[in-house]
C-alpha cells in the first residue's frame, strides 16, 4: 500500500523547505535579542517593545488575505518572490533604524512581507504536497522552520554578543537574500483558476462589495478553527515577545537563546509524530492532548524560579505548540474547497496574526501591571477558551469527515 502513495519529497518541496528555512532563520535570529536591543539601545519602555512586537502581526494581518487570494489566481512563485523581496528589504532597515518609531515603521514593512511570504510558502506547500500526507507533509514543512526556530536564537545572542547588534543585523540580512535566491530556483506554477470570469475590480463603496470581497478573500469554512488557534498565538505573542526580559529578571540573558533552542527541539521532535496521528486518527485527542501540554507548560513558565524551571516550560511548550499548530493549520486546508487552499491558508495565518498581535499589546499592558511571571499565568487561560472554541465550533465540522468513524 505504501508503495502506490505519491512522493512526498520532490525537488520542488525540498527547494520551498530550505529557502524557508533561510528565511526564518533570519526572522527568528531577532526573536530573542530585538526587544533587549529595543530597551538597551533605543531605551524604549516594556509596553513600547509589545507595541512594536505587536505592529509586526498587524502589518502581516494586512498582507495574508489578498497574497491568499492571489495565490489561488496568479502565478505562484512570482508571488513568493515579491514577499520576499519585500522582508529583504525590510531587514535591511534595520540597520539604518536609530529611534524607536523608525523601527516601528520598519516592523510595519517587515511584518507585511513576512505575512506576504508565509502566506505563499505554505500555500504551495499545500499545493504541492499529497492530499493523502498533508498532515504529515506539513508537519515537516513546519519542521525545517522548528530548526531555523532552534538554531537561530542561540545564533543572534551569540552573534550580537561577539560582534554588535548591527553585526547581527547584517547576518540576518545575509541570510534573507540567500533565502531569496533559494526561491528563486523554484519551479514556475500558475494555480488554474476556479472564479476568473467572477473577478471583478477591487471596491469597498456598498455593503455588497465588501460581501463580495470577504468572500474571495476570507474562507469561512477555516474560520472555526482558526479562531481556536488565534486564542493560543494571543499566548504566543506573549511568550516570544516578553520571554527575553522575563530572562533578564531571573538574572540570565542567555537564558532566552537556550528557551527557544529546547522549545524547537521539542517541536521538531512532537510534528512528524503528531503528522501521522493526524492523518490516520483524527484531530480531536490530538488537540486535547496539545492544550493540556500547553497549559501545563504555560504555569511552569509562570512559576519559574530558576533557568531549569524555564527549559522544562520550554520542552512541554513545544510539544505542546507542535501538536497543535501544523493540526490547525491542516485541518482548516482540509475543511476548506481543494480550490480555496490559497484563502483558507491566509484565514488561517490572518487570525493567528491577529492574535499574536493582541498578545503583544495586550499582554505588554498586562506585565507593567502585574509583573512577567504572573502574565504567563494569566495568559494560559486562552488556552482554555481556545479549546472551548474548538469545542463548540470547529468540531462539529470534523465530525463530518472520514475521521468520525476512526475515533469510534
């Protein structure tokens, strides 16, 4: 049986995983050193650095749904290509940046090809890989991203440690236009389009134009379940944003770089397990199992007194963050029509952008109130009401699918 299923490593998918993985290499070298550099450096306040962690997610909310419905009508690659060109550009800035509002400008840019970027990637990842494996094909795409995740926080403390903060700038600018060329190297595709002769020119004037427009651009079958992963990146967002400071409070900076090194490992490890037990049992124990990691980790993190408390809340994060997002994000493509993969994607992304933006600026404001340990505990409980939003909406849906009749 396994012999008749189609290939899942082709040239294509490999050039796709390793110009993304160049690509997040660099978006993640930033992760743990830009909010020290912001407080550091440019001397800006804890709720300054969430505002500026948070305008990047909005700028990507901008890009996701129009990339999306482009990628569903236009020629892919040339797409990605123009995401990418424009986060190149938008790392460059950050060379050149010196106060904090030319930096928020520049996240603004950067976010917008970031959500630009991923938006593509993952479509044509989606595209590409067989609709048999999806689970599992996406669970190594996301998997080379986990590494560029391990590998390039330790990286931009150590980098930024043995040459400067500009010196980091510049590797990560490297990085992006190696990326860059990696893409380019990627086979031409043109998505045959479903609703040509529907197209109509962009205008927001009458309510029927912006129905009209929020269906091309928005899949609604997607919605329910990533409105359940828009309440775990509002967890997320506080994480990645404020983990390096909460590191700095328990007296070690290197803490942050080894955080995100276990917290990949970890995912790395939990994705092609959790890949198969997607596509062969279903979603439903494998989202509970994940919350529950999740939330476990969340008030170890909270309660950390010392770095070994902090890596264990790292590993139990991981598995539990690599469980779910690769079993959203294939079963919001899996629900969706074969032909709106391209939609359902930017849905997807759009919402959890949005909400690693509110988790950014929301939970900034909630560190200045109540400190960064019991933010993390705070926090947890989206986790909660994400899997009640699973509950009650996404579901019911999956109930409809081949996956009913396995988990009986």
């Amino acid at each position: 049986m396994n012999s008749t299923r189609k290939p899942l490593w082709t040239k294509r998918f490999i050039l796709l995983c390793a110009s993304n993985f160049l690509f997040f290499m660099s978006f993640f070298l930033l992760l743990p050193t830009l909010p020290v550099y912001l407080v550091e450096n440019l001397k800006a306040s804890e709720d300054q650095v969430g505002l500026i962690m948070g305008i990047f997610t909005i700028a990507a909310v901008f890009a996701r749904p129009l990339t999306g419905y482009l990628m569903d009508l236009k020629n892919q690659k040339a797409l990605f290509l123009i995401a990418i060109i424009v986060f190149v550009v938008a790392t460059f800035g950050y060379l050149v940046a010196q106060t904090v509002l030319f930096v928020f400008l520049i996240r603004f840019i950067y976010g917008f090809g970031f959500g630009m970027s991923t938006t593509a990637g993952g479509t044509m990842a989606a595209e590409w890989i067989p609709e048999e494996r999806r689970g599992e094909g996406l669970g190594y795409y996301g998997t080379f991203i986990m590494v560029a995740m391990s590998v390039g926080p330790v990286v931009g403390v150590y980098v930024a440690a043995q040459t400067s903060y500009q010196g980091m700038f510049w590797f990560c600018f490297a990085l992006s236009v190696i990326g860059l060329i990696m893409a380019s190297l990627l086979p031409n595709y043109k998505q045959p389009s479903k609703k040509k002769e529907h197209i109509r020119k962009f205008s927001l004037k009458s309510s029927e134009d912006l129905h009209y427009w929020f269906n091309e651009l928005i899949e609604k079958k997607a919605i329910p379940v990533a409105a359940a992963m828009m309440m775990i990146a509002i967890v997320f967002g506080g994480v990645i944003s404020f983990v390096s400071l909460y590191a700095k409070e328990i007296g070690d900076t290197s803490i942050a770089g080894t955080y995100f090194t276990l917290y990949a490992i970890a995912i790395v490890i939990s994705r092609p397990f959790a890949g198969k037990w997607f596509d062969q049992k279903g979603p439903n124990r494998l989202i509970a199992f994940g919350t529950l990691l999740y939330f476990i980790g969340m008030i170890v993190l909270g309660l950390a007194m010392n770095s070994w408390m902090v890596y264990a809340a790292a590993l139990i994060i991981g598995i539990g963050y690599g469980v779910l997002q690769p079993s959203y994000q294939a079963l919001s493509i899996q629900l969706s029509p074969s032909h709106r993969r391209g939609a359902a994607t930017a849905t997807f992304f759009t919402l959890f952008d949005i909400g690693v933006g509110i988790g950014s600026f929301l939970l900034g404001w909630v560190v200045v109130q109540i400190g960064y340990g019991n933010m993390f505990l705070a926090s947890s409980l989206f986790l909660m009401v994400s899997y009640f939003v699973y509950i009650r909406s996404a579901r019911p849906m999956v109930q409809k699918q081949k996956w009913a009749l396995q988990e009986k």
